[in-house]
C-alpha cells in the first residue's frame, strides 16, 4: 500500500474524530469579523476572500470596511472605473486581485442581475475566481458542501492526518482526495468544518509557532505523535521584499493612487534611483493593466 493510498483509507476513520473537536472550538474561539456576521451576504464573502489572499486578518480589515462601505453591491463596484478599485485597494499588495474583483463584479451585474451566484461552476467562470474561492464563497456564503483548501487547512490536515510538518508548496491531488474525504456527509456541517479547519490553522496550528497546547485535537495528531518530525525537503524561505520589482511597482502605484490627475513621467522617475529596474516594473504594471499609458507621455490608473 503506497502512502497515499494509506492517508486516505485513514481519512474516514480521522474524519469522525476530528469533526466533532474541531467545530466545537470553532464555536468557542471564532474571530467575529464583518464577513462572518449572519447579515454579510455573499458579496462580502467574496471582497473578504480576495482580499485575505496571502494577506492577514489585521491588513484586510480596515480596507475591506472602506470598500464595503462605497461598494456594497456588486454594481457598485462595476459601475465604477477598474483604476477606482486599484486606488481603493491600498497598499494590501497584489494589486492585480482589485483589477479581477472588478471582472468579477461586472460580471455579476451583466450575467447574474447583480447577485453572487451560489451555483459553484457559475462561481468558477467568473473572472479572477479559481478554485479556492469559488468553493469557499459556495460555503461560506451558501452553506454547500465543499473542500475549502487554503494554506491554513492544507497545514492542519498535513499535521493532524498525514503526520508532516508542512504541506507541499502547491495544492496536490492527494490533498484534494484527502480534503474531500475529510468532508461531514451533512451540507451545513461541512461549511461549519471548512470554516473551523481554516480557524485552526490561522489561531493555533500556524506555521512557525503551533499553540500544541490549545488545539482541540492534539491528543490525535499524526505530526503531534510521531514527535513533530521537522520538515524534509528543500527549506521554506519566506518572500523578499526589499530591492525588489515588487517593491518599485508598489512605490510607482502609491504615486498613481494619490493623484487626482495623470501622472507625468519625471514625478515616476523619482520614486526608484535605478532607471533599468523602475522602467521595467512600469513596463509590467501597464501590461498587467493596472497602469495606463496616455499620449502626452502621462500615466494614470486604468479608467476602462
């Protein structure tokens, strides 16, 4: 029997112990955050997912409050021009997430009379939705029955059920074939799941400082057990920042975000001292459509 073919034979038998712990903490311990209240509705859902990719609770939060407020439609979002997006969106970073938040917004207006369908393949063909968040709109949002697998689950399921300190870097179909075994038969019990799993990781079972100590099911966990082997491949390096095109496009952005009128090239040339690298962070912005280049040699914010 290969190992994974073992994991997933295990699966049902952890899934029934797992369940039951886990929402109860989840029940006990949830953060009360605006997209979580009862009246959110699923546009908030949806403007709280994009936005917490790869960004935490603390960044998001004031944004998302921002953003709900001018936009609490999707119309309101797709009436509005792509670059009013990309200005509201700050520094949350991955700027190109506002640009599909939109594509996603006008589409809803255009396709769905302006509601975030629950239809999970109707969620999938919209602009800038992939997988994730499709399934954690359709549960989160509608209470259906999907495996949500961001980076916070796919840790606690490493641990708890296949006994190794991380993940892979990218989503696997054994992960997937695990997540879906793992899921309770019972459609509002599996939202409940998804949404508990993805609390543990964020609160206890984190990346560098698992809390052993307050997690409902440490007394079961795999990695736990077998005495928290440390990871085995090729070290996880956390993202550079500094010095990078990243950075310069950022810097490039916070200068167009603040003006009320283009940009011209001299006030862009001052924000990086190398020519070769700020030249061709521009370059990218304005094929990434998040900066649009006007005939007088201007730059400004898409407006279409």
């Amino acid at each position: 029997m290969t190992a994974t073919s073992e994991i997933n034979s295990n699966a049902t038998a952890a899934a029934t112990a797992l369940h039951t712990p886990v929402i109860a903490w989840f029940d006990a311990n949830a953060r009360d955050l605006p997209w979580r209240r009862p009246d959110a509705g699923a546009w908030a859902v949806m403007v709280s997912e994009f936005m917490l990719q790869q960004t935490p609770v603390s960044r998001v939060l004031p944004v998302y409050e921002q953003w709900m407020e001018r936009w609490p439609r999707p119309a309101d979002l797709a009436a509005d021009a792509p670059g009013e997006a990309v200005r509201a969106w700050g520094r949350l970073g991955y700027p190109r997430r506002a640009l599909r938040l939109h594509g996603a917004a006008v589409a809803i207006r255009d396709r769905h009379n302006g509601d975030v369908p629950s239809d999970h393949a109707q969620l999938l063909a919209l602009p800038g939705i992939g997988e994730y968040t499709a399934a954690a709109v359709a549960s989160f949002a509608y209470g259906q029955r999907h495996p949500v697998l961001d980076t916070n689950v796919r840790r606690v399921f490493a641990r708890t059920v296949t006994g190794v300190q991380y993940p892979p870097n990218a989503t696997t179909a054994a992960e997937r074939k695990l997540a879906r075994a793992l899921l309770p038969g019972q459609e509002a019990r599996a939202a409940r799941w998804a949404a508990a799993s993805m609390e543990l990781g964020a609160l206890v079972c984190t990346a560098k400082s698992p809390d052993c100590g307050a997690c409902p099911v440490a007394q079961q966990c795999a990695w736990r057990l077998a005495g928290k082997p440390a990871h085995v491949g090729p070290p996880r390096r956390g993202q550079t920042y500094a010095g990078t095109d990243r950075q310069v496009r950022g810097k490039l952005l916070a200068v167009l975000r603040e003006a009320a009128e283009p940009v011209p090239q001299a006030a862009l040339d001052a924000v990086w001292h190398e020519p070769v690298q700020r030249a061709r962070a521009l370059d990218g912005l304005v094929a990434d459509g998040l900066v649009e280049p006007l005939g007088n040699g201007a730059y400004r914010l898409p407006a279409s």
